[in-house]
C-alpha cells in the first residue's frame, strides 16, 4: 500500500483524537461518531476509506475462519498510474476528482453485493472479492480493467488513464491482515514497475521485493563511502566531418558520463540497476550532486591531457532536473572546478521533459543563463511530442539505440531516423545516433545526414585513462578513423 498523502495524515491526527476520547456520555459518544465519519469516507468518492479497510477486513477474516475456512476471497489492488498524477497537475482539482469519482463508480457498477469496496489512497482503490480465484477470477477481470482504462468524457475532453492491477488470494497467500495486504501490495507493484496491467502474487516476487528493499538499504550505506562504491566511465561521442571511403575524419570527440556502483558483495552494477531505486528512496538527490562535482573536474583534468576532448555530457534524471537546487550545483560545481559552461552538455530524456514541460523549459531556461548545452536522450522513445520541441532551446538530439540496431533490415526504422534527422536538420540541432555497433550503420547514418556517433563501434565505455588514450591515439592517426580497420 501506498505511503499515506496528507489526507492519510490528517486521518492519523483524527484517529488519535478518538483514541484519547472516552465514551462516558452522549455528547461524547456523539463527538466520536462524527470523528469517526469524518475517517470513515473518502470525500472524493463517498467510499469507505484504509480505516474501514482495516476493521472490515479483520472482521471478513474472523467470519470467514469462524466458518471453518470453507470459503475464500481475492484482495485486490488497483492503482492509477502517473498519468493521473500528471493530469492532477495540470488540469482542474474538479476534473481529477470527477475522474475518481466515476472510477469509484464504474468499480461499484461492477462488483456483486457480497463484494467489498475500498478508496484506500487518492489513486488507489481495494476490492475484496469474495470465492473468486483462478480461471473465474481471470474471465471477471478481462472486462473489468478493460472497462476501466476507457476514457472518461469530460467537459470536452477526453481521459483515458492506466489502471493496474494486483491480487492475493486469502488464505494462500497470507492469512492475517497484514499479511494478505503485504502480498496485494507486492503484486501491485510488479504490475506497476513492469508495465503489465495485472499481477497475481507469487513466491517470487516476494522474494524479488526483498532483493530490492537489501538493495535500497546497500545503497543508503554505499553514501556513507560514496567515493569508493560510485565511479564514472566515459564513453566516447564523436563528430564527423566527412566519409571518404572507409575513412571518417573526426571533427570532435565527447565523452558521455556513465556512471557505475562497486557494490560489495555483488560486484559492478550498472545503472539501470540501481538509478530507479535511487530515485525512489530520493538518494538520486545527493548521487546527482556527487556526479555533477565529479563530472566537472574530471572534465577540466580530461581535456588538459587530452587536447582533442572538446567536451563532456552527464545524464540528469527527471525528478533532479525538476529540483529546485539543479541549477545552483551546477553553476558552483563549473565555477569551482572551473570549467567551460559551454563544453558541458546535460542528457536529458524525453519524458523528463513532457511529464512537466512549464517545470522543464523554466530549468532549461536557467541552463541555458549558465551556457551549457541541452541534449534529449532517447529521442523518439517517450511520448515525443513534436510540437513541443521549439519551445525548448535545445542543442542536441540523441537517437535511441532501438532505432539504429536494425537499421538495415527495417524500413521502418529507417523511416524514423530519417524524420529524425530531418527534424534535427531543420531546427540546427546536433543529431547524435547511440548503440552504433556496425560500420554499415555509420554509413547509412551519414547518408541519412547525421554526423555524431556513439557505440560500441568506436568504443564501450572507458575508465579515465582509458578514455584519454582513446583521443590520444585518434590525435596521432590524424583525427582519421577507418571503419574497415
Ligand atoms: P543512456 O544515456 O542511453 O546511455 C547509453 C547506454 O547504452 C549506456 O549504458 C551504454 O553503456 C550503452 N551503450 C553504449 N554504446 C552501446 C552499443 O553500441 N550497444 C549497446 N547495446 N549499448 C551501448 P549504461 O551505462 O548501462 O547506462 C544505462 C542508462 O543509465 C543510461 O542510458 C542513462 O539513462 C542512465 N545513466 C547512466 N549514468 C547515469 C547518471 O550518472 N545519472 C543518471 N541519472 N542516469 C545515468
Ligand atoms: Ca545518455
Ligand atoms: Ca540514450
């Protein structure tokens, strides 16, 4: 279950104000009873709330056992999902609430009598449904989330939101309270962070919850040592002035920053595997800090060792590029290291800037004061809004890897890069394409019109020194780099 809002919170304060009430005389009994309203329904819905969650479910678990376990019931979760906290920001408190409001009924309208219906959270509803499992519960289901994710007509417009979905079964999956709660809870999350629309609670992902919570304490402890546990890699990112033959003159080389986690018993991870998670415990906050001081100065020593480096790129997620304090680490951070704003570039991508694109072009306004330079990551993998993308003073694009991989054997794709490039080209942006791997796609590529490259091809990630051998050499082979070699 999700963690309580403010609503949750006032309800705490409510319920410790009838704990310390006694019940000696009518006015008081009366003054509980109205307390007690007040937690008992959410106001958006008029459903009961988490409070009556708990005592009810008590209650069904101690009618069931009394019965003598002959009967069952599948505790359902169902959630709302970004899109409605994306909505709530930027439309009418009244139009998110109507929404709850029709999805509190379009749930009712569902469910039988018997059936037990809960508003346990602003985007969170619990079903308790009972003698319902397996195949039945699958042929209720189908029609049931379908019915849910339609859109809701409103005023004019039209919202369809994600639901997700995640079940338990009592007495399998958990028999106490809390227990079955917990196991409804960790199959809504697999739902939730795999993109699928139901989950049934498994062994597995109990495990797999566990794995992740051991994971989230490691790297609270890793900040404690975070010099030692964290470490950047620098990946290669040229520019290319022209293709002669098998021969690339190279114009400029980059670096991308990568990081990585020497986790101590589980050896180097990479970020994907850790990145998520420290966005959810909010240690993406001081990791993003470390990496904007660290990237800084090793972009300073870099480019005295290495002549031909003209600049370097850092990855920023979403939720440190909305933060307040992005702009004032990055500007002390260039001046105490004393870098170039304007050979530093943040990586950003697309859904960092559409899921708050007011918040996204005011940082990148202040960005753009500093001097350093705006890259979308992973264009044409979110919700690429075209007509969006003039209003952000961007200097680069990056084509996502999935789009170059199968350059040569789909039309489709090639479709797509070359609307990409023609998009760059149009807007004088920089156009650079990742995960390049073969010499056929640099060859397609510029044909198509882009001239910056990133992949395997040219270089995996590389250490510091690494990387500065990697320009060293290119400087000695003239800036000439032959793709037959
Ligand atoms: P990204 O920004 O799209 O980075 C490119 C990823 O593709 C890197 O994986 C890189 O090692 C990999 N790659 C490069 N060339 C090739 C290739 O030719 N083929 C294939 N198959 N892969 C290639 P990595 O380092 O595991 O990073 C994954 C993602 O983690 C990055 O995707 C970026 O979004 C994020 N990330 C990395 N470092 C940071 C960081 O410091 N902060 C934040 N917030 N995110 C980071
Ligand atoms: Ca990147
Ligand atoms: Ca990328």
């Amino acid at each position: 279950m999700q963690t309580p809002n403010s609503d949750a919170g006032e309800s705490e304060g409510l319920l410790e104000e009838i704990r310390g009430l006694k019940a000696e005389n009518d006015d008081q009994r009366l003054k509980i009873a109205a307390l007690e309203r007040r937690i008992a329904i959410q106001p958006q819905t008029g459903l009961p709330t988490r409070y009556r969650l708990e005592i009810e479910l008590d209650e069904l678990i101690e009618r069931l056992t009394a019965e003598g376990n002959t009967r069952g019931f599948t505790l359902l979760i169902l959630q709302l999902g970004d899109d409605y906290s994306n909505l709530r920001k930027t439309l009418k408190a009244s139009v998110s609430e109507w929404i709850l409001y029709q999805t509190g009924m379009r749930i009712a309208g569902m469910l039988r009598p018997e059936d037990l219906l809960f508003h346990t959270h602003e985007n969170e509803f619990v079903v308790a449904l009972l003698d319902l499992k397996g195949a039945e519960l699958g042929s209720f289901l189908r029609p049931f989330l379908t019915r849910l994710s339609e859109a809701h007509i409103f005023a004019g417009l039209n919202i369809a939101l994600k639901v997700t979905a995640g079940a338990a079964y009592w007495p399998e999956h958990g028999a106490s309270r809390h227990q079955i709660l917990q196991s409804a809870d960790i199959a809504a999350d697999a739902s939730r962070e795999r993109h699928r629309r139901f989950s049934l609670f498994k062994p597995s992902l109990l495990a797999r919850a566990v794995e992740k919570v051991e994971l989230q304490n490691a790297i609270t402890k890793a900040f404690e040592n975070i010099d030692e546990q964290f470490f950047l890699l620098f990946q290669p990112k040229v520019f290319v002035s022209a293709l002669e033959g098998n021969r690339l003159r190279i114009s400029a080389v980059e670096a991308e920053v990568l990081i990585r986690w020497k986790h101590p018993e589980r050896g180097i991870l990479s970020p994907d595997a850790f990145i998520p998670l420290a966005e959810e415990t909010g240690l993406i906050m001081p990791l993003g800090k470390w990496l904007i001081y660290q990237s800084t100065r090793k972009l300073v020593s870099t480019r005295a060792a290495a002549r031909v480096c003209s600049g370097m790129s850092i990855n920023l997620s979403a939720r440190q590029f909305h933060s307040d304090d992005a702009t004032r680490i990055l500007s002390t951070a260039l001046s105490r290291s004393g870098a170039r704003p304007g050979d530093l570039t943040i990586e950003l991508t697309e859904t960092g800037f559409f899921e708050d694109p007011v918040s996204a072009a005011r940082t990148i306004s202040r960005f753009k004061d500093l001097g350093v330079r705006i890259s979308m990551d992973d264009f044409g993998t979110g919700y690429s809004s075209l007509s969006h993308l003039h209003r952000f003073p961007l200097h680069e694009i990056k084509i996502d890897k999935q789009f170059v991989e199968h350059l040569d054997t789909s039309n489709d794709d090639r479709v797509i890069v070359r609307s990409l490039v023609s998009i760059a080209t149009g807007m004088n942006l920089a156009l650079v394409a990742e995960g390049v791997e073969r010499p056929e796609a640099v060859k397609m590529l510029w044909n198509m019109g882009c001239k910056g490259f990133q992949g395997y091809l040219f270089s995996r990630p590389l250490d510091e020194r690494g990387f500065i051998d990697f320009c060293n050499k290119l400087a000695e082979a003239g800036m000439v780099w032959n793709l037959a070699a």
